[in-house]
C-alpha cells in the first residue's frame, strides 16, 4: 500500500485561503470540513464553486493562505503530490486510452501494473459495472458509462479525499441517482471525505450530509443538508433556489 492510500477520510481546512483571477474579483475561503464527511457545494453560478475545488485539487494556487488535509499543509503541492482524487462533469478520460487502461493510470502514470493493480483495476471495473467493456475507447461508451470509468479509477486510487465538480450535471436524473449510489457505495467503503459541486438539491439530499453554500467567492453558510433544505439555511440559499439556481 502506497503512502497515500487509506480507507479513511481526511479532514480538509482552508485557512485565509485568498485567490484572484487575473482582473477578476476577490475570493476568501475558510472552511473546516471533518474527515469523511460528504458535502454538497452549492451557490449560485459565478460564487466560486469550482475554484475552490481547484485551489483544494492543487489546479490553482493561493495568493495567501493554506490548505490542510489531514493536518498537512499541502498548499504548495503539486497536484500529484495532493491526496485527492477529481472527478469533473466530463473530458475525465484520455480518448486515446481504453476503459481498463484509463482506470489503470489511477495505480500507476506509467500503466506498469503489477498482478495486484490488475486485479485492482478488473475489480473496479466490475464494481462499476463496466466488466466487458475493458478494450473500448472512451468515444465508444455513452456520457454515464465515462463517469463510471472515471469512478473507477478514483477506486482504485484510494486517496483520502474526492472531489466532484458537477459530475452528473450532463446526465438524466435516474442515471444521476444511480451514480450517487454508487458514490455512496464507494464512501461506505473507504469512508473518504467527499466534496460535490452541485445546483441539484436533489442531489445534495440524497447524497450528503453537510452542506457548504458559496457566495460572491467566500463561504456563506455551512450547515446540516437536511437543515438548508428544510429552509434552515441563511436567506441567501433560500433566495438561490427560489431562482432557479438549484436545479432539480
Ligand atoms: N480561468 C478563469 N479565468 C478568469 N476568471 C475565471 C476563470 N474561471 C472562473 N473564473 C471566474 O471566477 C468566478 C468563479 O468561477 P467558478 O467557476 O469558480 O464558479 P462556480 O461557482 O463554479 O460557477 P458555475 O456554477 O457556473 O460552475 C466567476 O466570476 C468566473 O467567471
């Protein structure tokens, strides 16, 4: 077993966190999540959603601040280097690579697998219910059988932390539900701490049980998701799904 591999979640702190696009506003993120929680990230579009994931993912670097997971500071790590896994809403997957060699690339960049990555990779792709379909190409499965070769290699990485930036947005709702039992299957598993961007509440509910809710690039409230969607949250999320920002 690698260094980074767990079966438990890691707490994720954002301290100070401080970030700008070039010419765009200011965003400041402090959040303390507890380890393997699961949380929905909502706001409304433009409040800073998938930056935060990126500055957690190691996609962008603060102007100030520090990221901790697991009581590491990690804030100048590279991705690679971070104990996460990201899944995104699509383009997850090299097109050139099959399914079994994409899932592959989550135990080894090279794909010099061993016995036991194989059977780790043949395992997952079971799991996620892409056994036979090893040899295809990425072009060849549809939008939610690429997702699920994507959570298969977040299976196989077995990092404390997972990261999903509306990865089912594009997908129908019962595909959706499926993919988030499937999220859930694979969080009773390894207990990692999970973090969904996500507009559906639906989404939110059935799947997490904290809610982070965004506004205007910093964190507006944080709160039990049956709580938020009960009406307990700050006027401003009530306000968010009253216009549509939380898609069903
Ligand atoms: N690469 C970029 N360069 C410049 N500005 C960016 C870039 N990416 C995002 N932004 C801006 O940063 C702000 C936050 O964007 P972000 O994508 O994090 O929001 P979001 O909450 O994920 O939105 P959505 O729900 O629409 O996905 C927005 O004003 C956006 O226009």
């Amino acid at each position: 077993m690698s260094r980074q591999e767990t079966r438990t979640g890691a707490a994720i702190r954002l301290e100070a966190l401080r970030f700008a696009y070039p010419g765009g506003a200011r965003m400041r993120f402090d959040l303390a999540l507890e380890a393997g929680d699961i949380v929905a990230l909502m706001g409304p579009s433009g409040s800073g959603k998938s930056t935060l994931l990126n500055l957690i993912a190691g996609f962008e670097m603060p102007d100030a601040g520090r990221v901790l997971i697991g009581g590491q500071d990690v804030t100048g790590l590279a991705p690679a280097a971070r104990p996460v896994s990201m899944v995104f809403q699509e383009n997850n997957l090299f097109a050139h690579l099959t399914v079994a060699q994409n899932v592959g690339l989550g135990r080894s960049p090279s794909l010099r697998l061993c016995d036991a990555d194989r059977a780790a990779v043949a395992d997952a792709l079971a799991r996620t219910g892409l056994a036979g379909k090893e040899g295809r190409l990425p072009h060849a499965l549809s939008g939610g059988e690429r997702q699920r070769v994507a959570l298969a290699r977040v299976l196989v990485r077995k990092r404390p932390v997972l990261l999903l930036d509306e990865p089912f947005a594009s997908l129908g709702p019962a595909l959706r539900d499926e993919m988030l039992d499937l999220i859930a299957a694979l969080h009773r598993e390894q207990a990692m701490t999970i973090l969904m961007a996500t507009h559906a509440p639906r989404d939110a509910e059935r799947l997490s049980r904290t809610l982070v809710f965004l506004e205007a690039g910093e964190v507006a409230g944080v709160g039990a998701t049956r709580d938020f969607l009960s009406g307990g949250g700050p006027a401003a999320f009530a306000r968010y799904l009253g216009a549509g920002g939380g898609a069903p």
